[in-house]
C-alpha cells in the first residue's frame, strides 16, 4: 500500500460558520494506494476527537500504526488495491492542520483563544476545498466514526452530490446534553489548570509533563468511551497490587488505567485543539442552517449507513435507530445496523471484524 | 413532628476495618417523633454520599428542609407519628460527625490526609455503636439510598438480628468498575486542585469560592446521577440565552445547571471528606470479611427490599436483579422491584411517589 503524507496550504480564505474568516490555512492529509485515471476511486475516511490523518498503515514519520488500520489497507475491507483512501486532519487539531495554536496571519503570533471556533459544517467544507484542490469531486464513499460520522453525515446534508455512500458509525444526528455534559468536565478542567494559563502556555509545554486538566477531563471521555460491561471484564474490582486497600490513594485498576492512559494523552494533545475540537462536537446539530431536521435530510441524495453499537454510551443506539426511521419516514436511502458488542463507544475503532462485511457490502 | 438534633461522643475506640482505631469520636444525628415505651418502633435512615443527618422536616438550625422530607414525616411513608426515626451523618463527612478536618487526639490538631480510611461496614459499626447508646437493639427498618443503600445491605449482613426490614434503594452489592471510574474523576480533580495543597487547606478555606476541583469531580458525579433522558428533558440542545453559539466558552443550558450546581456545592463539601467518603463507596464489597458473597449472604435474616431504578447509569438495575436472584437461590427472603423512570439514580430522592407506597406496604 502506498502512503503519501501531506500539507495542503491554502492562501484563499475560508468562510465559516461563524461569519469568520481563517487565512491562510492548512490542512494535513494522508492518502492510502492510487488514484485512478478518472479520479472516481476515492473513499474519505473521517476521524473523530482524537484522531488524526493517520488511519491506516505506517507513515516513514510515524512509529504507530494507523487508528483504523483493522478496517483500511490492501484486501480490507476499504480494499487499497482499489480504493484512492483520503483522511484529513480535522481543522482545530493538533496533527499538522491550522489549529488554535498557528500561527495568525499577519502577526505570525499563535492564535490560541483567539481562533475561531470551528464547526462540523467548517471540518467538512475545509475537507471539500481540499479535495477539489486535487481535481476530486465525486467520491465512492466517505466513512467515518464519532466525530467522523458526524462529518460523514454533514456531508450528506451539506453537498448532496459528493459521495455515493455515507457510512456513520457510533454517531448522532445531533449532540445530546448527555455528551454535552461528559465534555463539560474536559472544558472546566482544562481552563481551570492554572499551567493552562488561559491558553498562553509555551508551544510544547505539556511534552514532558502534560496537563493534569485535559488529563482529568480525558478521564471522563474514556468512562464514555467505554460501558459497564466492558469495564467489568476488563477491571473486575481489581486492586493494583502494590497499592493498600485501606491507603486513601491505593488504587482500582480501573484508576490505573485512567491514569495511565489520560497522563500519555495529555503529553501529545494540545489542551486548546482540545477545547475547540469539542465545542465543535457539542455545537453539532445536521439542522442547524436550515428551517427543520426533515428540510436537512430531505437534500440528502447518498445512500446512508448508519452503525451503532448496543452498548454504546455516549451515543445511544436510540439516536441511530430514530433518525434511520426519520429518514426512511423522509424517503431517504438509508440502512441500519445495531452491532451487538461491549465494548461501548470505542467498539467501532476496537470491534473492526463486527462491521467490516457491512462495509465491503456497501462498497460492492 | 418532633425534631430533635444531637451530637453524641463516644470516648470509647472505635476498631476500623483498616486495623486502626478511632478515638474519641463524633456522631451527630437527628431524630423525628418519639421513642415509644418499649424502643420499638425505630427506624434508621442512611444517607448518601452528599447527604446529612437532616433527613425530614426542618431543625430549628437549619433553613432548608431534610433530603428525604417527601418519604418521612407525620402521615408520610415513614410515619413519624408512629415511628420513631434516626439519621446518623456517617462518619467521615462534614456534617459534624468526626472526619478528616476534626481535630486528632492528642495534638489537636485536624486529621488532614492522616485521618484512616472509612469503610461502609466502619460506618454501620458506628451508628449500631449509637444505637446502643440510645438503648436501641432492635428495629423496624433500615432505608437508604445509593451510598445509604450499601450501608443498609451491610447491617443486613453484619448484623442479622438487628433489623426486621432491610430497604436499599439505587444501590449495588458491589461498587463496580463503571462507578470507580466515575470517582476518579472527583479524586483526581481534587487532588491536583493547587488550593488543595495535600490537604492542609485553612478550615472554611472554600466557604467564598469552593473548590474548583471539587466542582469538576462533581460534574462528574452529576452526569452518573442523571441519565440522557432527563438530561434531554431537561435541557434538550438549549443554549443560554446571553452566550453566544460561536464563542468558545459559549454554554449550553447543561453547562450551566453543571456549573451552578457544582459551584454552589463545593462551597459547602468539605473536599477532604469527598475523598474520604468516595473511597468508602469505592470499596464497598459486600462480601469482604467473608469467604465468598454467599457467605456474606448467607448470615441474613432480615427481610431484604431491593428497589432499583430502570434509568439508573451509576449502580444498574442489573446489579439489583443479579443480587436478587442470587438472595433468592439462597432462600434469604427478598422482594425487589424495578421502578420505571427516566430521573436516573437520582429517582430515589425526587420520585418517592413512585416508590412510598412499597415502604408502606413493608412497614404494615
């Protein structure tokens, strides 16, 4: 499989939803196999909060693999042999795209609060300058979970003609209270760290040391990203072993794991990409900008698919299954599918092999 | 009703389950109606993690009425006029039983972070302690909710002729992973807080402004005692009216309630007792000092109520049911039942209309 990573620098400006302007920008991006001689071979992946233009396979740069590598490469099933795969880094994150964090034009000063605040509708619209920048203006399919299948769905409503497919994966059609509230913890533990200093922290200050904030706040995201059950087979009531049942601090290994796994996150996530990444997630509602739901959807001429998992706990099953029934109420070409799993909101980057023939089908 | 609020010390020790000791101790209580001729008709109420001794009515101290007022008083549930009802503050909160800010004996000086770690089987301990004070051996009932329902299941097993009905409401017979990891966020939070500073914070240092990390761990704790239905209910995608949509720190009407409530919270939660008491609930195993659960079990002879709550996301109607089956293979006499509600955990405070007329059939 060939990779090819790449910034796309953009000197015309970008008109957001906010009646801002960002520009100059970038957008960070990485590509999987070839295009072919028409251009009609491309599947966008899209990424959610955490994530990045790295989705599949092993970049030089890079000494990870790709966060949905289970699902993207040679014979998979987004099958590289045939498919021209794009993933963007979403505007706002920290990977290579413009971010809170760039420099502003012309002081050549990070923006930092003074960025803009980006919605779904300006990730997806950046990501459409990108590709028509490439000469691609029809694609096969564009998939994505979380945060990306919030993109994949905007997409839909925003440019009808794009993409034959839409896959969503552990979605919503619009951010609940529920979800809204889980990043209330992230957001106040963030502002609130005194080393954030209202975001006029060092550029790399967290490298060594990262936030103790966005890695109390991360802490709340994991408990959302995970469910009862999967907790309970992975944790059980476990102590970690050297620690004393009866000292204050001693430890669960379910506290363990949050430690562990938050402390590592905040060294390499910027806290501000942080904030604006999720005010971008809870401002997200397909509606917004037009008249009703059913006015959004009704534009809407892809085929959609919609994947939920049973144990999903931050974006219930019940959303998916209500706005499928909206659409199929509307006349819109729409599938879904509830994967039975445990592993709650992370089942769609854990549970590849649950919905990977969903996907070859629809690519077929 | 009569309403009568005390403060009972014990010079005696009090052996911890830690192997420690603590000496002299505090044990502040209120009472409601009166203690009949034979001390007879008593009942025990135990509270949750944020609640106090002040359970019904209004003490003449106080301007706000008890946290269970809906469910005791002449006439209610609980009928004060025929029962005489107690409702210890467990020890380590900050409600003028002894915690980690009471002073040490000898040094006079607060326990800080040396004061031992509380177990729910600690706290039961201490209130049969006061109970035979009183001259009180036998009683009606035990109620309680969440925290308050552990503590209701651990007399059941620690002391099994103590009680003739056992109610635990919104509870488990063991704290899970799920709920830990809520915890965390609140231990977390507070511990790395820099006006914490390990503890030894001036006494009414947060009267003016909380703790703000007390306040982030409570966000926390509220989402774990809502549920997204009442969160949908009662907040819906509402933004408060005077923040702007495309400002970053622009909020949501959940924001907001988050905000106040855990604000207000926090000037008041001494944040030393949050950790104490949250590792309590953390600990909490039903069968520990036992060989197995059903052993543990085995020891009841009370008549045991499970009510759980269908909307319930920090302890599950599952682990109700699941405890349930396991009394009733057991041949330990049980009723449970599953109250239908879209309140979350927090159903056992706010509907007792859904739940008063099964603690009056049980009391009859």
């Amino acid at each position: 499989m060939k990779i090819s990573t790449k910034l796309a620098h953009f000197s015309s400006p970008l008109y957001l939803e906010s009646g801002r302007i960002l520009e100059p920008y970038t957008i960070a991006y990485e590509t999987y196999g070839e295009l072919n001689s028409d251009n009609s071979n491309v599947i966008l992946i899209t990424h959610a909060l955490s994530g990045s233009h790295q989705a599949a396979g092993k970049a030089d740069s890079s000494n990870k693999v790709g966060w949905w590598d289970d699902l993207i490469g040679d014979g998979k099933a987004v099958d590289t042999t045939k498919y021209f795969v794009i993933c963007t880094n979403v505007l706002g994150s920290c990977f290579g795209s413009t971010s809170p964090m760039s420099n502003n034009y012309p002081s050549h000063q990070p923006f930092r609060l003074k960025f803009p605040v980006l919605t779904i509708k300006d990730m997806v619209k950046a990501q459409i300058l990108l590709l028509s920048s490439l000469g691609i203006y029809k694609l096969k399919a564009i998939i994505g979970g979380s945060m990306g299948g919030m993109q994949a769905l905007q997409f839909a409503v925003d440019y009808p003609y794009l993409s034959e497919h839409i896959v969503s994966l552990a979605a919503t059609d619009e951010t609940r209270a529920w979800a809204i509230a889980f990043n209330k913890v992230a957001i106040e533990a963030i502002r609130q760290d005194p080393r954030f200093l209202s975001g006029n922290y060092e550029k790399d200050a967290f490298l060594e040391q990262g936030l103790s904030g966005l890695a109390i706040g991360r802490i709340a995201g994991h408990i959302s990203y995970l469910s009862p059950k999967s907790m309970d087979k992975k944790f059980a009531r476990d102590y970690v072993s050297n620690d004393g049942l009866f000292e204050l601090f001693g430890r669960y290994e379910v506290e363990r794991y949050m430690e562990y796994n938050t402390a590592n996150f905040s060294k390499y996530f910027d806290p501000l990409s942080y904030l604006y990444i999720v005010k971008a997630i809870n401002t997200f509602s397909l509606q917004r900008g037009y008249d009703s739901k059913e006015e959004a959807i009704l534009r809407i001429k892809s085929n959609i698919h919609l994947i939920s998992f049973s144990s999903d706990y931050l974006f219930f099953s019940s959303e998916m299954s209500e706005f499928h029934e909206l659409l199929i109420a509307n006349n819109i070409s729409s599938t879904y599918e509830d994967v039975q799993s445990d592993y709650g909101h992370d089942a769609f980057l854990v549970e590849v092999y649950k919905f990977e023939d969903k996907i070859r089908e629809i690519l077929k």
